[in-house]
C-alpha cells in the first residue's frame, strides 16, 4: 500500500463522497474509485459500503481507517526527521480556528514561525470554534485555536495564548424596540447562547446556580453570529470579550453589569500530546509563547 493510496482513503472516510473526495484528491472519481477497489482487494475486505447515493464505512473500514492514520503520522514523523538531519524542515501543518481568531491571533503566532522555517506549509481552516478540539481528537487538524474547557480531554496538550472575559450583551436599542434596563436576568429575558461549547456550559451552570430556567430565543453557532443577534434586538447574548471587541457591531450593543460574572475564556492552542513526537509540530509548539 503506498502513502497516496491512504491518503486517498482518508479523504475518502472522511467526506463519505466520491465527488469531493476525488477533488480534494487532484483525481478523477473514476480513479478514486479504483484505488479504493485496489485497497480493499489488498486488505481482503470490503471498507466502504456504496451505492449511487450514498458512502459509509463498514466496520472493517473503521479499524483500517485507525491504521491509515496512524500510518500516516509514522510515516510523517519518519520523513521530518530524515529531513531534520539535513538541518531544513519542510512538510505541512494544520490548524483549525474561528475567523475572529484568525485575525486575533494568527499573525503573532505565525510570523516568527514563517521566518525561522519557511519550507513548512500551514493549512488553515475556519469555522465555528465549538468543534475545534474534536476536530484535533480525530486527527483532522494538527493544531486548533479553541477555549479550554474546564476538563481537558486526556491525550491534549494546551498552551494558554490569552484570558477574555465571558460578557452578558443586550441590544442598545432595547429587546424588540422595547427601550428598558436589565439588571437581572430572569425567566422571561429572551437569551441567545452557543449551540454547545464552554461558554454554553458556563452559562447554563450560571442559570443553574441562579435557580432560574433560561427563556432561549435562539442556539446559534458562532460567537459572531450571537452579536449579531442581539444587535437586532431579539434578546441578551454571552460572548467573549475578544469577540465583541473585534465586531464590526460593537456600538450597537452594552455590556451588562451582572454578577456574579461568568468565569474568563481561556483561549490557546491545542494539540494531540503523541504528534509532538513528530519534529514539525514540536517545531511549532517550541515557538509559541503563553501568555498565562
């Protein structure tokens, strides 16, 4: 089985799709098809289940799957320090983030990175930051931007890059029009939260702790998307400090005075504790500083 053919199969495991699989793979479905079939014949089992509509591993697809990663985290620990040896590293990296951390963070952890080894690619991708850790447990992504969580699974590595506080956030121009303060929040105050993540937990802990039932108007995903929300006054929002700050709808919304406040986002970067064997990501977990 040679390195591209996993490679393939990842992908493959990955999208559940021929289509964007081969895409993402620079060949055609037709070839994808047949390095499968070439897989499967070698491995003398049958890894996806397929017909026209649909693609799902089988279980014996599940455990080749474990193997073809692994494999592949071998093989590239293997190839960076061969090249380690020749005093250049090159290969790529992952990193996983929300847009509002892209344009927080990136540029101060990754322009010394750059200069010290510029042979090394990195792969960002963006979205809603819920899924940041899972998508590292599961090997999508070497690196993630994401807040820590008051347990952090076993196997992670963490370093703290900054500390924002989580906000109560309410429209300026009052809930549905209706220009009134809130110095407390009750059953009857419309709340938009985070679908999941640990803000979510923070404030449902809160609610808990308060003996109140939280009235949700909305579960939105993204931080970004809650600012907006109230913004257009459907209710009171958490986010986190950072967040706001970077919004473009920051003057239309006020920060709460509510107390007891909510416990700070701790933001960093996180990491499967076995990849730092692997000399690029050692490289670049060395050059990050905490700044906790």
């Amino acid at each position: 089985m040679d390195i591209k053919q996993l490679r393939q199969f990842i992908q493959l495991a990955d999208t559940l799709h021929f289509g964007r699989a081969s895409e993402a793979s620079h060949i055609s479905p037709s070839a994808l098809s047949r390095s499968i079939k070439q897989l499967e014949e070698e491995a003398g089992s049958c890894l996806f289940e397929r017909d026209n509509r649909s693609v799902a591993l089988t279980p014996e697809g599940e455990i080749f799957l474990t193997y073809a990663r692994d494999s592949l985290a071998q093989w590239d620990t293997l190839r960076t320090q061969l090249m380690e040896r020749t005093g250049e590293l090159q290969g790529e990296i992952s990193m996983y983030c929300s847009v509002t951390a892209s344009y927080s963070f990136l540029f101060n952890i990754l322009s010394e990175f750059r200069r010290n080894y510029p042979k090394i690619e990195i792969k960002l991708h963006t979205g809603d930051p819920d899924p940041a850790i899972n998508r590292v447990i599961s090997g999508d992504e070497d690196f993630a931007i994401a807040a820590k969580p008051d347990t952090l699974p076993t196997g992670l590595a963490f370093k703290s890059i900054a500390l924002s506080p989580l906000l109560f956030i309410a429209p300026k121009q009052g809930i549905e029009g209706k220009h009134s303060t809130l110095p407390i929040l009750d059953d009857k105050t419309p709340m938009i939260l985070s679908e999941e993540g640990v803000a979510r937990k923070r404030v449902d802990r809160w609610f808990k702790e308060q003996n109140c039932k939280p009235l949700i108007y909305a579960q939105v995903a993204g931080n970004e998307a809650i600012v907006s929300m109230v913004s257009l006054g459907f209710g009171v929002g958490v986010v986190p400090k950072i967040v706001l700050e970077n919004s473009p709808l920051a003057n239309t919304v006020e920060v709460l005075d509510i107390t007891p406040s909510l416990k700070p986002y701790e933001v960093g970067i996180v990491t499967l504790e076995k990849k730092l064997k692997s000399p690029l990501i050692r490289a670049f977990w060395a050059q990050l500083k905490s700044e906790l």
